[in-house]
C-alpha cells in the first residue's frame, strides 16, 4: 500500500508571489524615460533631424533677439553710464536729443534739495567736425564739469577723463578715426568752427544718433553755442540709502517747470519710444516669432514622424498594458532632452558668434536670464510638438500588433 503524502513535497518548485497593483509614479516614469531614450538612439536620422530643428530655433530668435537688446542698448547707455540717479530734463523728453536749454536754476535747486548728494550740469548737441580733405562728419558732442565728469566719457582705450582738463581737449571714438580724416592723438579739428585737439578715444559709444564726442563743459558750452545761463540736462545723484524715486518726486514739486525722472525710468521711455514710434519692435519681434515658429515646424514634424515610423511599437507598448499616461511621460522625457540638448548646443554656436563678430557698431547682448529663458522656451517648444504626436497616439490599438 503506497504511502499517503501529505504536505508540500521539498522537491516541488515554489510558486511565484501574484502581482498585486501597478508600478509606482516613479518606476513608471523611470520605465518610461528608458524606452523613450532607446527610442531616440535607435533611429539617429530622427534625433539629428530633431536637434537640428531646436538648434536653428536657438540660432534664428537669439540672434535676432541679441540683435535687438544691443540695438536698446546703444540707445540707453550714455543714460546707464552717467553715473546720475536722477536726470532733470525738458517736459516730454522720450530720447537723449538736443532739446530746449534748462534755466541754471534748476541746477542750483537741485543741490539745495533734501537727499542729493551732488548736481552737475551737462550740456548736449550735434556738432560738425570739419574734415582735412573737405566736408564734414556730425558728432553728439557731451560736455560735463571737473572733477565727477558726469556724463562723460568711458569705455576709453586711450587717455582718462582728466584729459578733459587740457586746453581744447576733446575725446572722439576710436571706431570712427577714419571718417574724421584719420585722427590721431593729438590730431587738430574744428567743431563748429572752434579748433580742438583729439585727447583720448572711446569705444563702441555709436548711438542711433551721430557718435559720442566728450568735452569739459565750458568747451562744450562754446562749441554748442549755449547762452550763458543755460543747460541742456541736470545729472543728479541721490544720497546713498535714500531712494532715488522718492528723491525725485520731492524735486518735481520745487521743480514744475521740467521733468525730474529716475535714470531707470529714462532708460525705460526711451526703449517704449523706440519700440512704439519706429519699426525696430515690429521688425525684430516679427524676426523672432519667425525663428520659433520654423523650430516648432521642424520639431513637430520629426517628432511626428518618428511615431508614425515607431507606430507598431508604440502598439506593443498598449499591448503590454503601457497606458496613454505612459507614453505621454515618454514623449515628455524625448522632449526634456530635445530641448535641453538642442538649447545647449544652440547657445554654445550663438555665444561664439556674438563673440567674433562684436564689433565697435554692434554687439549681441545675451543676458543671462536671457540664456535660461531661451532653454525654457525651447522645452516648452518641445513638449508642445510632443502633445501633438501624442494625439496621434491615443488612436493606436494594441490589436494592431496582431494584424
């Protein structure tokens, strides 16, 4: 009679645990970012098509963008290196042009004024340079007092701003020597029919308006032709600790006559003029919008067909249980890595270019919130084209595979 067994025979395999419920949040983005990635690698056709497409999105809005901001900037730097806080100025001043002269009183009021530290008048035109060979060149011709000289000059790559002290001294910019016949230190010209000699140069001061020329102020006041009495700006600077806004207000009220602004809010009328009454805004936001539209044309259309060409796999996926969830966290992760991938590269060729064609008439100017803001956009760019693949996706079935 055969023995009766009872129990679990040591010899008999055990049986796997059932699964019970889904992968965590985490496994499953990590499963998918993985399958998203071998994707990717596998067909490299579609991953340069898809770099490439960010990369000239990068190179198309940066440059014009950089474009753009060092054109602002020509246009407000003389107000940003003033050195003042506080600029007095004629009613409605919108950009830093010749205007109707300022009585002297405001500068005396100024200086009588609770929280300033110091004011100094500058005076400001356009002056013609007479030329060896015949005709003449214009400059804005700036003239400011010893010993602060603000409002004069900077960025010198020859003499110092004390060179405004010498007799008939006047500092021009080195990028224009050429067109004012090859003037050289010490080289002698006329401005306005007053001879003076060339001190010292600067570099890059090239507003929309003719280039920067520096003189002392009672040069100046002779070569501009200004009345005794009379000055083109106050340049005002504030007490240290003390807010320049509120400073400002309170002068207003001793001052009815002009316009007492911050420098900020100097600088901020002139970009609204530029941007509002010339094309520069049209034409640069137009440029820029162009660029990201083409990137997103591109992205979205390598991303596109990459799921066409990858369709039966994306079918296994669902067939394996791979939710719609799912595959939006792999075309997410795709995304993330488009478009960081391709910002990266894009600013690295961008940044090399602003830096070999800076030029004294131009230079690209990329801030840096600039720089984390393109590669923001273009993930936002990226995970756009990747929505609309995803839509193709929710039509897939798993049946598919089987067919």
């Amino acid at each position: 009679m055969s023995e009766e067994v009872t129990g679990t025979s040591p010899e008999a395999p055990a049986m796997a645990a059932p699964i019970i419920g889904r992968a965590t949040g985490w496994t499953r983005w990590r499963t998918m970012a993985g399958v998203g990635l071998a994707m990717m690698l596998h067909d490299r056709i579609k991953l340069l098509g898809t770099l490439a497409g960010v990369f000239f999105a990068v190179i198309l809005t940066d440059q014009q963008a950089g474009t753009f901001l060092g054109l602002l900037d020509k246009n407000t730097m003389f107000v940003e290196h003033s050195g003042a806080d506080v600029w007095i100025v004629p009613p409605d001043t919108k950009q830093l042009i010749p205007g109707k002269a300022l009585a002297d009183t405001a500068l005396y009021i100024a200086r009588g004024s609770p929280g300033v530290a110091w004011a100094e008048p500058l005076l400001y035109g356009i002056a013609d340079v007479a030329l060896p060979s015949g005709g003449s060149e214009e400059v804005s011709l700036s003239g400011s007092e010893p010993p602060r000289f603000a409002g004069g000059p900077w960025n010198l790559v020859a003499g110092t701003k004390e060179v405004l002290r010498l007799p008939d001294a006047v500092v021009f910019e080195d990028s224009q020597r050429e067109k004012l016949g090859g003037i050289n230190l010490g080289s002698l010209r006329e401005l306005n029919g007053r001879r003076v000699r060339a001190a010292g140069f600067t570099w890059g001061l090239l507003p929309f308006a003719p280039p920067y020329a520096f003189a002392n102020a009672a040069l100046a006041r002779t070569i501009l032709h200004v009345p005794p009495g009379r000055v083109s700006f106050v340049l005002v600077g504030v007490e240290p600790g003390l807010d320049p806004a509120a400073v400002a207000a309170a002068m207003q009220k001793r001052l009815p006559e002009v316009e007492v602004i911050t420098r900020t809010a100097l600088q901020h009328d002139i970009v609204v003029y530029l941007l509002t009454k010339t094309a520069l805004g049209i034409s640069f936001a137009t440029s820029t919008l162009f660029g990201l539209f083409i990137g997103l044309v591109i992205v979205s259309l390598s991303m596109f067909s990459s799921v066409i060409d990858n369709i039966r796999q994306f079918g296994t996926l669902k067939a394996l249980g791979t939710t719609t969830s799912d595959l939006a966290k792999l075309l997410a992760v795709q995304s993330l890595i488009y478009g960081l991938t391709g910002s990266l590269i894009g600013l690295t060729a961008i940044l090399g270019v602003a830096a070999v064609t800076r030029s004294p008439s131009l230079a690209l100017i990329l801030p840096p919130a600039y720089v984390i803001g393109t590669v923001f956009v273009m993930v936002v760019l990226c995970v756009f084209a990747s929505a609309l693949s995803l839509l193709r996706l929710r039509k897939v079935e798993p049946a598919m595979v089987f067919r």
